[in-house]
C-alpha cells in the first residue's frame, strides 16, 4: 500500500494513559480527528501496569483528577492504583473515547516524511498523522537490575509492576529490593502474610510523614450532595502544592518546612541502629521524597529485616550480599523502578533523517518541555523538563495539553507547512533553565531518576506557578514553519 493509500487519522496520540485520555478529549469535544494508539488491552496507563500490594498515589486524590471531571466517592486521601485505574476507565467510557482507541498496537517507530508523520506498529500495520503526540510517559519501560545470577533464584521472582497474584505470599519468606515510594508502599502489607520479611537498601531515602485516613460514608456523602466540596478540597490541595513546589526550586522557608518534617520524622525510629541505617547521605528533595507514616513502624517489627549490605550476586536459594551472607528467600520482588529516560518510542525520526536518540545524544532538550527542534508537528506530555516532582501530574499534563490543542489549532488547515519550535529559542529555553537550575536542590549531591546521563537535571526548575504562566499559551515568534510541499 502506497502513502497515499494509508489512511490519515489527523492526530496520532500514542498511550491511553492520563495524559493520552486527556488529550482525546480535548481533541474530541471540538471535533478534530484523533486516534489513540494502547500497547494493551485496555486504559489506565501505569495504573493498568502496577497492581502490588499497597499500590497509592502519593498525591491527593481530589487534586489526583481532571479538573473537568471531579469524583466525590474517593475513599482515601491518597487513592489506591485500582481505583484511580477505574476513575480512567469510568472517564475514557463517558467521554466516548473507547471507539477511538485501538487497543494492542504498539508503535516502534514514526518519520516525519512528505509533509507528516509515517507510523509502523508492532503488529505489521501503518498509518499517516498530520501529527503525533508522545504521551507515553517516562515510566512505563521496566528497570531490571543487572544483578550476576538474576536467573539462577530457584523461587518466585517478578518485577513490581508486572505483580504476579497467583503467587501465594502466607508464610513466605520475601525478600524485596529497591526502597523507592513502591517498595516502601508494599513493606507493611507484605509484613501482614511474611514470615520474614527482607528489604535490599541500596541508598537511603527521606521520608516524608503524611498519612492516608480513608473518607468516611458522610463525607463522600456530603461531597455528592455539594459539588462545591470536592471543588474546594482540590482548590487547597492545588494551591498548597503549586507553593509547595518552591521547596525544591528555591532556598526558602518551603525547603526549610520540607526537610525539616523529613528530619524530625526520622529522629522517630527508636533502635539507633537502624535510624542510622535510614539516614540519607543527601539532603531532603534531592531525590523524590516518600510519603509514609507507615514504613518506620514496619522496619521495627522483629521479622522485618533492612539490609544495607551491597548485593554481590543472586543464587538458587536467594541474594548474597557482599559480605558472603546468603539471605534465603521463597519471593523477589523487584521494586526497581523504571528506565525513566527512555523517552517516548523507540525510535522517531525528524527532519534530515535525525533520530531523537541523536538528537539527545547529550541529554533530553525539549522547548518548554512539549516540543523539540526538527520534530515537526511533533508533542510529548509528560516529557523531558517537565515538573515531575511531587506534583499532581495529571495538573501538570492540562497545562500542556492545553498548550498543545493550541499548537494544532494552528496547525489545523496548513496544507504543505508544519510546525516546530526554533533552534534559537530551545537554546534560549535551556541555557535559563541551566542558570535556574543552580538553585534547585537536585544538584546537591545525589544520583536519581531525576538525572539524565549527562549528569543535569531533567526537571522544570522552577516553580508550579511559574510552570502553568509559562504554558498558559504558545508565543508562535518562537515557532516556524517547515514547508512540506
């Protein structure tokens, strides 16, 4: 089938995640064409993927929503991934977007030829977009540790979000490596059923204590009958975090607050010994802080064990760390995280058959993180340089859908032109970006997924506030035009 024989589905838009969903339906409700392209079966994003134990959002389930389309039933403050999987699934049902998805269709690579995008899926097919929108996210690529002998373990080994249920987990002894917010949230459920319990520590993290009391039947109640409840709750939440945000980009009383709460709430630990263990060599926001209440209490049950010692290899019967002790496991689990820089597809191609990967050979460099030199018409959400601390990313991702809707508003209707960012202006974007970033507490001291291989940041290095401003609409003197003939 030739080009001109493919059919054109106007705006591609690969995942139906949050930030796919998002863009769907702003795309919809003024009657442009889209087609969303799901590696999986079904919507929900990293809420599909992940299903372990303790699984919640570490940021507040009213303010965790689309601002257009509040839930007045959340029954906790910080929701479980299976509810906010069902909120997406319930959001992607009522706005009609099921019909608009094509569900197990994985994209490995797209071109920018004859004027738009050429896109081949894993499953043999083509298609052509006027424009592709990346909003797969940074973590969805699973992190598998390069640890000697990985295969060998005789037991049950299976990464966080690939959780395997079928696995019974009552009196096992489960060992569980990596200490992020995932392996943190599945310590004190994991506790429950274990009859020894082993977390692998590489580096130590801050905690942060918030906890997640549920909603009681009267408040859920009260908050359906006043809309205006659930509106105001998100109005707080939304404007202590987009203040709150200054704690990492600036060296004020919000950092202080912040590392302060992060401090205190160690000097909790009772054992000295194991206090000392948790204590981070970095200071509080250098990596994503944690927010728990319940970690400290698990780690001091008598058969939760915090294993500091690096691990040297993996055998049959379990890990072996460096100083020669084998620490026999029936489970492994890897709470490993993901490979957060490998943006987007495989492999997308701009102008004069440059890839993004050369493009990036130093480290991401986006325009006001939604768009790149020599990528016509090309958009990521939730991309390289946006504000991906702790925030609300779903707040984050309206912001630049909303950019976004604007840019192919005006590309809508120019026959033989597209539209990218200029060279000048991207490098005017990050050179202030570099200078702000001196500021931020993640150039500190410390190794994390913030960091891209280049060793800078790939952060927004300024505040929320700042964030939504910048976005609120494209300067198009930034932009130009590529005639496509």
């Amino acid at each position: 089938m030739s080009q001109a024989e493919v059919a054109n589905v106007g705006t591609a838009i690969i995942g139906a995640g949050m930030s796919g969903l998002l863009m769907g339906i702003r795309l919809k409700r003024k009657g442009l064409p889209f087609r969303i392209l799901e590696k999986a079966g079904s919507v929900g994003g990293t809420w599909r993927e992940n299903t372990y134990p303790g699984l919640t959002c570490d940021v507040p389930s009213f303010f965790y929503s689309y601002s257009f389309e509040p839930n007045p039933d959340w029954t906790h403050r910080f929701s479980p991934g299976a509810e906010i999987c069902r909120y997406f699934e319930g959001v992607a049902e009522k706005y009609g977007l099921l019909e608009d998805i094509s569900f197990g269709t994985s994209v490995v690579d797209a071109r920018f030829e004859d004027g738009g995008w050429t896109i081949h899926t894993g499953e043999g097919a083509s298609l052509r977009a006027d424009v592709l929108v990346d909003a797969t996210g940074p973590l969805h690529i699973k992190n598998i540790p390069p640890i000697p002998g990985l295969d060998r373990f005789a037991g049950t080994m299976f990464h966080s979000a690939a959780w395997d249920h079928s696995v019974p987990l009552d009196g096992k002894r489960i060992g569980v490596i990596g200490n992020g917010s995932t392996g943190v949230q599945m310590m004190a459920p994991l506790s429950e059923v274990a009859s020894d319990l082993t977390m692998f520590q590489r580096t130590a993290q801050w905690i942060f204590p918030v906890g997640n009391r549920p909603y009681t039947d009267r408040e859920r109640r009260w908050t359906r009958r006043l809309p205006i409840l659930g509106k105001l709750t998100r109005f707080v939440y939304k404007w202590i975090f987009d203040h709150a945000s200054a704690g990492v980009v600036e060296n004020g009383w919000w950092r202080r607050r912040m590392q302060r709460g992060c401090r205190d709430y160690l000097e909790t630990v009772e054992d000295s010994e194991l206090r000392e263990k948790l204590r981070p060599d970095h200071e509080p926001g250098c990596k994503r802080l944690v927010m728990s209440r319940e970690f400290y209490p698990t780690l001091e049950k008598e058969h939760v064990h915090l294993e500091t010692t690096a691990i040297d290899h993996i055998e049959e019967r379990g890990v072996v760390t460096s100083d020669g002790n084998l620490h026999e496991l029936d489970v492994l689990v890897l709470a490993t995280g993901f490979a957060a820089h490998e943006w987007g597809i495989a492999n997308v191609v701009g102008i004069e058959g440059v890839s993004l990967k050369e493009a990036w050979a130093s480290g991401p460099r986006t325009y006001r993180s939604v768009t790149i030199p020599g990528f016509p018409n090309f958009f990521m959400i939730v991309g390289p340089n946006s504000p991906l601390g702790n925030l609300s990313i779903i707040d984050v991702s309206e912001s630049q859908t909303k950019y976004i809707f604007d840019c192919i508003e005006r590309i809508d209707g120019q026959s033989g032109r597209a539209l990218m960012p200029k060279r000048s202006a991207a490098e005017r974007f990050q050179n202030a970006m570099r200078e702000a970033m001196k500021d931020t507490v993640w150039v500190t001291g410390c190794s994390s997924w913030y960091l891209s291989p280049d060793g800078d940041p790939t952060l927004w290095p300024w505040t929320a506030r700042e964030f939504h401003r910048v976005m609120k609409r494209p300067d198009f003197d930034d932009f130009e035009w590529v005639e496509t003939g």
